[in-house]
C-alpha cells in the first residue's frame, strides 16, 4: 500500500505520459478512442491495422516501471470498470457488470458500522 502522495504522483506521471507519447501511439496504431480512469484504459483501435500485443509492447517500453497488461473482448463483449460494453453491428450497448462474488448485500443505516461505510 503506498502512501497518501502515491495517488497523486501516479495520476502526475500517467498525464505526462500521455502528453508525451499518446499521439505518436495513436497515430502509429491507428488508436480510435482512448478512456482512462485511474490506471484502467480502455483503447478502442483499427484491428486491420495493429494488434492488441504489438500496442502493449509499445506502451510498456514508453517506461521500465509501469506494467501494461491487456484483457481483449470475449463474444463481443468487454467489462470496463463496473460496466461490461457489448458491440452489435451497429451500436454499442452498455450494462452493469456484476463480478461472480457479488452478493447484493448493502449496509443498512441503522447498523453500528462508522458512517463513513455505510
């Protein structure tokens, strides 16, 4: 667990990143849409163009720390933070996606648990 600084210094660093190098990737890779929240991205890129591998070897040689790893669409479908994104021929559809732990369980107001939990 890093310290309370850690949060900000990575969001720092990930900016600069993308300043620095994300417009010569997208160009070269033919990179459509890019989405990040946090450390998650979700890259939307020309398949008759480039792969999935030879984009993750670039991002991971932009700097020797960070560890890009890759998770590809099965079925046409791909989970992104807590939405799974289905792709039809001709639009996009969004759904809640539910991990296989989840129990549907809420806090109730009344319990003894610190407010900020609840």
């Amino acid at each position: 667990m890093g310290g309370p600084f850690s949060g900000l210094m990575e969001e720092f660093f990930l900016q600069h990143t993308e300043n620095a190098h994300l417009v010569c990737l997208a160009h070269k890779h033919r990179i459509i849409d890019y989405f990040r929240y946090v450390d998650d991205i979700l890259l939307i890129f020309d398949a008759n163009h480039s792969d999935i591998q030879s984009i993750l070897k670039h991002f991971n040689a932009l700097h020797p720390n960070p560890h890009f790893a890759s998770e590809t669409e099965r079925d046409n479908t791909i989970n992104y933070l807590d939405i799974s994104i289905h792709k039809t021929p001709h639009e996009l559809k969004a759904s809640i996606c539910r991990k296989p732990t989840f129990t549907d369980s809420i806090i109730p107001y009344s319990s003894n648990h610190p407010t900020q939990h609840k």
